[in-house]
C-alpha cells in the first residue's frame, strides 16, 4: 500500500519513482538520471530523509512525465543499491523493479583520467567493467583506470 | 586458442597458457631473427604502423619484424604530418589505414586508444604503447627476456625498482608475473611507488607483493632486477632528483653480494640508472632483451596474420 503521507507531497500522473535510495543520495541519483534528460515543463521532486521502515532513513526522487530507461535505472545501483523504481501510469504503480548492478556500465559515469581516449574528441562513449560488486570498484575498459569515487554526468 | 585475427590491447587480454604459447613461438623465431634463417611467411603481407607519438625502437623493431618474415610496412613515423593534426577523430584515421594493410600498430599518447582502435578497424590492432596506459609486447618481451635466462616464469623473486608509479612497463609485467607465480618485490622512492590500485589489482589475482626500500636488502636474495628510469620532470627540485636518482642507481658495488645468476633488465633508453659498467658482466640482461623485441614481434605477427610461426 502507498504510505498517504508520502503521496500527500507529490502525487504525479506519470513518471517515475525512485524510492529507497540512501539517506542522503538523492542528489547523486538525480545526476544520474540526468537533469537535461527531464521534460521542461516536468516538476522533479526530491524528499530528504525520509523515515523508511526498510531502510531506517531515505531520499525519494519523483521525476514527472519521464519513465527512467533500463540503462540508467541499473546505474542508479552504482551508488544507492537499495533503490526501488516505479513506474507511474495514470496516478498507478505500473511497474516496479529493484535496481540491479549490470556488468558494464556504458555511457553514464566519466572515466576520471582526463588523459583518457574516452575523454577526448571521439565518437564513443563511456565504458566500465564492474570488478566488484561491494563496494562498487569499476574498471574503464579504454585506459583500465579502477575507479571506485563516481561522478555520474548526464550521457 | 586461435590468434588469427585477434587484437594486442593489454597484457591482460592473454590467459597463461596464451602468453606461453607466444613466448614459445618467439624462441622459434630467435634464429629467424638474428638472420641466420629466412622465412617468407609474411610474403605479401603489410602492416601498417601508426606512430601518433614518436617510439624510434619500437617502430623499428616491428619494421624488422616484419621484413625478416618477408613481409612489408607502411609507416606514419611523425604525428606532425598525420590527418589527426586536422582534426580527424582517431575513429577515423583507424577506420582508414586499417583498410590499407593487413594488421596495424598504433602507438598514441592517450590511454585505451588502441582499444578504440580496435573498435575501429576491422583488422587486428597492436597496442604499440598508450600514453601511460599499456605496451603489452614491452611485457612480452620482458617475460621472454626473463625466460630465457632462468628456463621458467615462475618461483622467482623479481623486483621492481625506480619509478613505479608512471613507469608504464612495470603494471603490466607485475600482472603477467603475478599470473605465472612469480613474487613481486616493490623498491621505489617514498613519492613513486606503485599506485594503490594496481597494488590491490595484483592481491586480489592472488600475487605475492612486498615493498623493501633498501635496494641493497632488495638486491640480496633477487633473482631479476627489473630497473626503471626516474624522470627528472617527476621532481620539483633539482637536488632532491639528483638525490633520489642516485640512491636507485645499480652498479658493480651494489651487485657485489647479488646472486650469480640476477639478471638486470631495463627498457631502456638507460639515463644513468645501471652504469655502463656492468654491461660486459653476466648480470646485463637488457641489451638481450632490447634484441628480444624483434623474434617476440614476429612470433606475434605470424600469429595474428596467418594463425602459426613458421
Ligand atoms: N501517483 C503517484 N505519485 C507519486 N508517487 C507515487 C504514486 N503512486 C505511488 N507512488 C510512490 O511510488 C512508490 C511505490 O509505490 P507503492 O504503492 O508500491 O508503495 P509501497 O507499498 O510503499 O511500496 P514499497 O514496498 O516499495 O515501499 C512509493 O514511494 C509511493 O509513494
Ligand atoms: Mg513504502
Ligand atoms: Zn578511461
């Protein structure tokens, strides 16, 4: 059942819900998503530490008018694991899923080796092999640089 | 195992037995290599070499590689002159050499270029070194050096001296060691030791590491003493270069006590990191293995282009 507290702030007619991310993430998870990604005429809305009987305290991220691609929604698993999408159509959950770590991570973080191929004037994108799971350790698969301090940039 | 057509990025696109193999196909090639034999195994084949940053030894050595197996190169020796210079992505300028030749060396100064590279061409891509990023035929010939000497890669305590840091040769030869079971022993100055990652990189496929910054202590019990050049622009200070540089210098003094079969390795060019003076005892291992740059590139080539050595 949808907590009523919850919905009061911001209930939307489509989008998505990101909720369960951890205390304090929600910003992170925004650029992920990527704010240019989001419709302008779009309220984004983010709640901070929010009381959550998961997860002791949590962010929730609710994007208006956009449904948050498989891509993006597992990338979002780089940084708050125990994120939860829903997909809202209509004022209903439609689709609900947890965020899951895929092995390559294409197209969403920087590689942090500014001297890197993947950071000059090509017509690539970003490439990283998940090394390891907990924590998070990547790998670019261009200059194999191990990284394990992301700074998602919009892809 | 099938070489035919593959791609050379990264040392660490090979699996044990692979790197055996191609050592054992280099040993082949020695006689081939120091002109005794000849071979047209290569006959009608090009590759083609794209030196995006300048490498007179590397260049050479696959020139020579090449034409002992009777094959031929076509050549970008100056980046200055190149198309990229315009403003043509490397993407591009790949896309087009690759159609010129059969396989194509790529040296460039940005890390993971030649993975885009290889991306880009439809024939194989070696990695001829990437900025601080990979020169994996550096490591094989290292590893074929190192071989020859004792007969195994595995068991030895080889250390690891000078700059460790951006020494780009050392990461990859710590990997391929660490794969045959040899131990890594770290001597590096205070400022350039191996960077964290790599270190934890080299644990967790299971290495033996150690760090001992005595290089006198370092020397006792080693079996090869890989050196490495500490450049003066990773110093501020002049004196504190002069310093550092001095206590990393091996000569016949610091040997004195070593064991008799320690072999000395560099990739050279040397600035002043092993004297001259120990060239002409048994200890001198890197002229040798500056000679073992050219049968490893062939073994490599015939691999790549026709699937066995002759
Ligand atoms: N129309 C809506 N507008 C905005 N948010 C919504 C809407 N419908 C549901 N949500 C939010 O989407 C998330 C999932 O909704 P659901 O009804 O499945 O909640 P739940 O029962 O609390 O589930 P969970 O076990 O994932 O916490 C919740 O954060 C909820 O507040
Ligand atoms: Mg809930
Ligand atoms: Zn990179």
């Amino acid at each position: 059942m949808t907590a009523a507290r919850e919905l009061k702030i911001t209930p939307i007619k489509n989008g998505t819900v990101i909720d369960h991310i951890g205390n304090g993430l929600a910003l992170e998870v925004l650029r992920i998503i990527g704010i240019d990604e989001i419709d302008k005429d779009s309220t984004v809305s983010v709640a901070l530490h929010v009381r959550s009987q998961k997860i002791g305290w949590k962010d929730i991220v609710k994007v208006e008018n956009m449904e948050l691609s498989p891509r993006k929604a597992n990338a979002i698993a780089l940084i708050a694991p125990t994120a939860t999408i829903s997909i809202i159509r209509d004022f209903r959950v439609r689709e609900k899923r947890a965020v899951d770590l895929p092995d390559r991570i294409v197209g969403i973080l920087k590689c942090p080796n500014p001297s890197c191929i993947s950071n000059q004037r090509e017509p690539v994108e970003s490439e990283f092999d998940v090394v390891r799971r907990r924590p998070v350790v990547l790998r670019c698969i261009y200059c194999e640089r191990l990284v394990d301090d992301f700074h998602p940039h919009a892809a | 195992m099938g070489f035919k057509g593959r791609d050379v990025i990264s040392i660490r696109d090979f699996s044990r037995e692979e790197i055996e193999e191609i050592l054992r196909a280099s040993r082949r090639m020695i006689p081939l290599a120091e002109g005794k034999k000849t071979s047209h195994a290569l006959d009608g084949k090009i590759l083609t070499l794209a030196f995006l940053e300048p490498s007179t030894r590397t260049r050479l050595s696959f020139e020579a590689a090449m034409a002992r197996l009777g094959g031929s190169c076509v050549t970008i020796a100056d980046p200055a002159v190149s198309s990229l210079r315009k403003g043509e992505t490397l993407h591009d300028t790949i896309r087009v050499l690759s159609s010129y030749g059969d396989a194509i060396v790529l040296r460039h100064p940005n890390e993971g270029a030649a993975r885009l590279a290889a991306q880009a061409s439809a024939k194989p891509v070696i990695n001829g070194g990437d900025g601080a990023g990979q020169h994996p035929t550096q490591t094989l010939l290292d590893l074929a050096t190192i071989e020859e000497a004792f007969g195994t890669l595995s068991g030895l305590r080889v250390v690891l001296v000078g700059d460790l840091k951006y020494g780009r040769t050392v990461h990859s030869l710590a990997h391929a060691l660490a794969i045959f079971g040899s131990e890594i022993v770290l001597c590096a100055p205070p400022t350039l030791g191996l960077p964290a990652e790599v270190r934890e990189h080299l644990e967790t496929i299971g290495a033996k590491v150690t760090v001992e910054d005595e290089l006198s202590r370092a020397v006792r019990d080693a079996d090869v003493l890989y050196v490495t050049r500490i450049q003066r622009e990773r110093f501020g200070d002049e004196r504190e270069f002069a310093k550092v540089s001095g206590s990393y210098r091996i000569d016949r003094a610091l040997l004195a006590n070593a064991k008799p079969k320690l072999a000395v390795l560099h990739p050279l060019p040397r600035t002043g990191e092993v004297a001259p003076e120990l060239d002409d005892t048994p200890h001198a291992a890197y002229f040798r293995q500056a000679f073992l740059g050219v049968p490893v590139r062939m073994a490599l080539l015939a691999l790549l282009l026709t699937g066995k050595v002759p």
